[in-house]
C-alpha cells in the first residue's frame, strides 16, 4: 500500500547504534528515493532549544523554532549528510551529547507536534525512506514497507562506537553501552510514541548480520510489496 498520496514510504524504526541511518542512506540511493533522518531533526530542536534556553513547554517559541529549521538530507554511497540552512552540521549533531539532547527534548509533546508536518512534507515523489523510532507507528502508519530492526545492545553499542571513532569522536565502549541502554529505556518508556515496532512493521535482529546482508533483505521485502526503484 502506498497511502493516500500514493506516494510510497519506507520506513525504519529501531533504537540507537542498530544502523538505521547507514541502511536508509543505502536504500535511499538504491531506490532513489527521498531520505528523512528524523533522529537529525530532534537533535537539531534539542540542541536549538537548549542553546535558546526554549522550554519543552514552550509550544509558540517551539514551533517557531522547528519551522524555521531548512534541513536537507543527502544520501550518499559513503554516508548520509545533513544541512541545515545550507549549511553542513553533520560534526555538531553527530556526538552523544547531541543525542542526549534530542532524547530529552523528544519526550515533550510540544516537540513531537511541530515536528510531525516537517517530517511529512519530506514525503515526495518518487518515494521516501524515512528513520526513525516512531516513523511506521506515528509518522508513516500507511507505509508501503515497515521494518523495525534490532540488535543486540553490545553490538550496537560496537557499531555506534566505530561510527563515532570514524569521525574523530574520542568516546569509551563502557560509557556508550551505558548511554545508549539510558537513551533506549528513556524512548521505549515514554508516554508519547515511544520507540516500539507497529503491528505490521518486519522485525529484523541484525546482530550476526552484516550491513550488506540486511539491505539485501530489505530490498526484499521492497520487492514483495511491489516498491520498485
Ligand atoms: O536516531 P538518533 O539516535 O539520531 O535519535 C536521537 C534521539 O532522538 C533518540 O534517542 C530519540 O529520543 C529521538 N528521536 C525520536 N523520534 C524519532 C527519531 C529520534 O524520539 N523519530
């Protein structure tokens, strides 16, 4: 199904360090479609409103604050890019403190409602692939194709730890495993989409798989339901 748009969605919800960002840039380019990264749009508010002293109740200063946030998302063969007002902020929202930033701020209502028309408009023709946490439950619920991914929190925690040292990051295994386990518990329990599979979504546990393995599935899935490239 493609929705009432009849544009089609893909969409990949899953906790942090599961590889998410990587896997939708990859299909993003294989399919030539759009790319939302959510998680940079609430890192961008969290670490927005943080510097402007903005409260998570705040709905006038936050709105205002999401709506004048240009961002555009490149997908690339070597990783996704994030600009924001032309400019690229990929090093300023890449770090832990940015993403302990978005957790926070991801909490509020207020947040998640001035962020919901900004995600959706990034539905456009020929397709999206949009990830998330809550990009198949709240977001996208007409999606052609949900996938919910997993792993195990050591090796998320492996695979966030070589993706931060990649960009120069000096982080600690034991401080990230620690962060990251916080950060997930914090999404999954909140009372407001929290970070969950919807009911239609695949699950796919991608501890023992390797990246190339996990698209090739994915692109099956895309297959069965008809979303072509
Ligand atoms: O995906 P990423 O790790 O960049 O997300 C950072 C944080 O933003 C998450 O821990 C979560 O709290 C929040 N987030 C969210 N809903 C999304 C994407 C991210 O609540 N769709």
């Amino acid at each position: 199904m493609t929705g009432v748009t009849g544009i089609p969605v893909i969409t990949l919800d899953g906790g942090g360090g599961v590889g998410k960002s990587t896997l939708g840039c990859r299909l993003a380019e294989r399919f030539g479609f759009h790319l939302l990264v959510s998680g940079a749009l609430y890192r961008l508010v969290g670490l927005g409103l943080r510097e402007r002293g903005i409260a998570f109740t705040d709905a006038a200063a936050i709105n205002a604050f999401a709506a004048g946030l240009e961002v555009r998302f490149i997908s690339a063969d070597d990783g996704a890019g994030v600009e924001c007002g032309g400019r690229r902020v990929d090093a300023e929202i890449a770090g832990e403190d940015a993403a302990e930033a978005a957790s926070l701020a991801a909490r509020a209502p207020a947040v998640r409602a001035a962020l919901l028309a900004s995600q959706r408009a990034f539905r456009r023709p020929p397709g999206l692939v949009a990830d998330g946490r809550d990009m198949g439950t709240v977001v996208f619920p007409d999606a052609a194709l949900k996938v919910f991914l997993t792993a195990s929190a050591e090796e998320r925690a492996r695979r966030r730890y070589k993706q931060l040292r990649e960009r120069g990051f000096c982080v600690s295994l034991d401080a990230l495993t620690r962060e990251l386990e916080e950060r997930d518990r914090r999404d999954a329990s909140r009372d407001i989409a929290p970070l969950r599979a919807a009911d239609d979504a695949v699950v796919l546990d991608t501890t023992r798989q390797t990246l190339a393995e996990t698209l090739l599935a994915i692109a099956a899935l895309a297959a069965e339901r008809n979303i072509k490239a």
